[in-house]
C-alpha cells in the first residue's frame, strides 16, 4: 500500500447550472482529488492552504476519510481560495464568473514530513512553481509523479509549466489544453509531442467524450458513462485524476496495464461526481456502488471477439 | 450465411479537404454500404440507380465483390447523383458546394425477384418514400431492417419518415440528428425515445468520437479509432453502417451481445474509410489489415478488472 501526496486547492465554489444554483460549497480540485483518493483506503495527504474563514467541518470531511490534513495550512487573517461559475445549457462550456485568489497568492506548500517519501505525488491544477516545489521537497523520486494543469498556466507561465512538465510521469489535460500545448490539432500527435516534453504518460480527458491514454504506440480510450443528465461537471476531471492517482497508488503497478484500470476506476468515480452539486455525491458513495457501476463499464466497453489470425 | 438487401445512393462525389480534392469520383451511401459489406461474403444486392454517365467499371467494382447490381438501375438518357462537399480544417464539420438529384429524383426501387426473401435490409439514406418502398417489396418480414438517414429528411418528410422509422429494427443516425429527432439533449434520453417510435435499437454516431448502441436498459459503446490524421470522412458513416449489416447478416445472430461485435466491426471498417479519398481505402482492403486492426481495437478498449462483490 503506497502513500499519496495530493497538492491543488481546497476552496469555496459558487455554481449555477441549468438545475440550479449553490451558496458557498466545499469545492477545490485537492478535495476532489482527495475525495477520490480515499476510496482506495491508501495513505494520503492533502498540501494546501484555506483561510480562517474556511469552515472545520469541511476540512473534517477529509480527515474522516483518512485523509492527511496536516499539510493544509491554515491562514487565520486570510480568505480561502473562491470560484465561481455557470455553466451553459450544453453543460460542456461555462463562464467564469469570479476567482479571488485571497491566500492561494502567497501559497507556500510544505510537505508533511512522514510523506516525503510517498510513492505517488498528484500535482492538482495549481502555479507551476507551487508544483514544482512539493516535487523538490520529496526526499527521493517518487515511483509516479502525475500533474494536472489547465489553460491559465500556458497563457501567463509557459516556462515555468513547462519545466514542471519535463519532472513529471504523467500529464493529465483536456483536449483543448493539450491542442493549445502542443499547437497540433490531431490528439495522436498531441500526445505523441507531450511525450517528446518529458511525460512517459499522457491522458487527455475529454469531459463527456471520454479519455485516452497514451503510452508510445500504447493506446487506451475510457469513455464516459452516458447518463440521462449531467447535473454539475464541476470536479469531474479532479475526481478523475483523483480516481487514477489513488487507484496507482493502492496497487503499487505502475504498467500500461495497469494504468487502464486506473482510467477505468478514475471515469467511474467521476460518474458519480456530476451526478449532484459540488462534492455532495462524493460523500455518500459506498463500495456496492462502485461495483456495480465498474460493471456497468463492463457492459459498456467490453466485447466478445475472439481474433484468429488468418 | 444470410442475404443483405442494400437500398442507397450511387453516385458521384467530387471532395475538398485541407489535404486536398479529387474530381467526380465513386461514391453514393449504397457504394460504401456495399464495399463494406462484402467484407463478410454474405449475399448482398445493392438497390439503386445511376444515369447512362455512369462507368461500368464503377459498376464492377461492386459485383467483382460479389456485390448483386441488378438492382442498380441505369437510366440511359439520365445523369448521375452528384455530391460536392468541402469539409473545414476540423475535418467534423463540411459545406455541401453542390447536389444534382439528376436520376434519384424520380427513382422508383426494385428489389431483385431473389433478394425479396433477404434476412437483413439495410436502408441507406434516402427519400423516407423510397426506404419504405423496399420494406414494401420483401416477401416476408426480414429478421433486422437497419435504416440510415438524415436531418434533411427530418426537415423536408418529417411524417414519411416517422411512417418508415416506426418499421424498422435498428435506426442508425448520427448525434445532431438523434436531438433533432427527439427535441433532447441527453442522447440517453433521445435514445428511449426514439425507441418509443418504434426501433428496438439505437445506434447513435459521434464521429471522431465514436458510436453507442441503445436497446432497453442495455448501452454499449465503441470509440472511433485514434488516428494521426483523418484524410477524408466522406462515407465513413456508410461504411460503419456497412460493416454493422455485413456482420449481422453473415453471423445471423441478432442479439444485442452480437451486435456489440458488429459495432465494433462497423468502427473498424470506417477507420480505414477515412485514410484515403473516397471508396480508395475500402477497394485495397485486406482480411489481415482488418485483423490487425480489430486488435488495435481490443488493444484500445478492452481492460482486466475483475469484479469481486464485496
């Protein structure tokens, strides 16, 4: 059983979609990735930072799940990391409608000491340099680094991702995210340049279309479990990556093989999680679900050819 | 083995893509239908017409693979369909820059005298009058009709095609046009509905993002293949239908678990579709590439997780 290193935001999320509108709800891509994570019962902790005004309750959310919370730094005087949104009709594309950074601009992370040895480090969405540093702290090189990054990053620190990019195992990013990257619209030839960058590992993800998985000429497609509706998107492609880190991290396998299961088990978490607003679907899950709804990938994607080579 | 009854167009395309244009070259749903299907050897007869313009070697290319055209009617003093369509840098979105009707319009189908007992009638995209004027000349109730149409129809024979649909085992459509059809978004739920209007199955087309088969509660899914460039997309939808027909009408087995298989076939014929301009691919076919490339699709889909009920 491996230890798992989450870095990414804990934060407030205000979200309207087509269903409806929230206040104020736990949200930040280390909570989702965490949530995920402890589905798998490996060690993990969360590095982040929230303000004094972030509610205990929410951090106890994790810590009840057995996720680390030592590494989430407390800032008394400061406001916790908010971000709002709304979603469109199609649920594919939304509007940012605010992001306060509050004590994510002078966010520090500092490893806990008893996980600077963790096999798996999980680089969430956050500044390059910020990922960078958790990566520096780490006393030796763990056996799997994943990052995980958006178009921000590529507008205002192309460098410094970029240099965080070559330190890593696997880079997980959207579709559009890896055209922006790479320049290449072709997501085979997308991948294949990400390769060239450092990464032995590329997913793209592609919301509701599904993700793939690249390895060299290795390649592995998850799709996405068609549902009558998509209630909120918000968190689905952390709870992927979340679903995928913790999954690597429990079964210590770090193979091409493996990894698809990992797609598979990371798809099928963030299933759940557009299911209800924000993280709620994610804190009632219990494992008979997780069966039958791994199942239900079964029926999806599996088929009966048998191949004889003539 | 059973018989496949193919009603379709041949016709002429001329094609622009940003890898470049072709003058009038073969092309006509019932074309690709055919050269798919004759993958499979099953007795297949394509139901069409052509004008005296029409290249006898065209013709040929067809019934050299045993490919039935002697419901290919010629009308002497007639032209040709014609398509002319230039497809945008996406590749998933094209202009239509010109359509001659010529001999269709007035085309009036005769399905041959020993074709009139086939299992599987495969209804390529066509006037809805057309369609269900082959359905009208079979002998007896074949085992599966698989109908291919259009958002043209929906607009223009909205009522003629709901007549025809309402017969039909297997709707094949593609995503714009399964939320045309039925005024929803979720393809989960357009896909109920449209089995509330009489097909037991549903097979929903996404491109370059793949295919999904409906029947009940039952849902499967199969990825198109990732490919480093798609060249040309003209017929590829034909081709996956092809492939579907071909495959059911030689195993004769038209469950929803061999159907699965028969997407899967269907995706990996079109794959090849698009490599080339055309009919161009699909004509230098071989049994060993289409091995090949079923296990490029095991490869890429297929996972080893083994459910324990806990």
């Amino acid at each position: 059983m491996g230890k798992l290193v989450i870095v990414g935001t804990v934060a407030f999320d205000a979200i309207e979609t087509p269903f409806g509108k929230t206040d104020k709800i736990l949200g930040g891509a280390a909570t989702f990735i965490g949530l995920a994570a402890s589905q798998f019962n490996v060690e993990s902790a969360v590095v982040s930072v929230v303000g004094g005004d972030f509610p205990q309750d929410y951090l106890n959310l994790l810590a009840d799940r057995n996720v680390d919370i030592s590494g989430i730094e407390i800032v008394k005087e400061g406001k916790t990391f908010f971000w709002s949104g709304k979603y469109h009709n199609d649920m594919n594309t939304r509007d940012t409608l605010v992001t306060e950074l509050n004590v994510l601009a002078d966010f520090s992370p500092v490893v806990p000491e008893n996980y600077k040895d963790a096999n798996v480090v999980m680089l969430g969405n956050l500044h390059p340099l910020v990922q960078m540093s958790v990566l520096e702290q780490m006393h030796k090189k763990p056996k799997l680094v994943i990052l995980d990054t958006m178009n921000f990053w590529m507008d205002c620190a192309l460098d410094e991702l970029k240099a965080v990019i070559k330190k890593v195992d696997v880079l997980t990013i959207n579709d559009e995210e890896a055209r922006q990257l790479t320049g290449e619209y072709s997501l085979v030839v997308a991948a294949r340049k990400i390769q060239e960058m450092g990464p032995k590992y590329v997913v793209i993800k592609k919301g509701e279309h599904g993700a793939l998985l690249f390895q060299k000429e290795n390649v592995f497609f998850a799709p996405a479990l068609p549902l009558e509706e998509v209630f909120d998107p918000t968190g689905a492609g952390d709870t992927f990556a979340g679903g995928f880190a913790g999954f690597l991290a429990k079964t210590e396998d770090y193979s091409f093989e493996n990894m698809k299961n990992a797609v598979i088990y990371g798809s099928t978490l963030a299933s759940f999680c557009v299911e209800k607003f924000g993280t709620e679907r994610m804190l009632t899950l219990d494992d008979q679900e997780i069966y039958q709804r791994l199942n239900q990938f079964k029926q999806l994607t599996q088929f009966e050819i048998v191949l004889e080579n003539n």
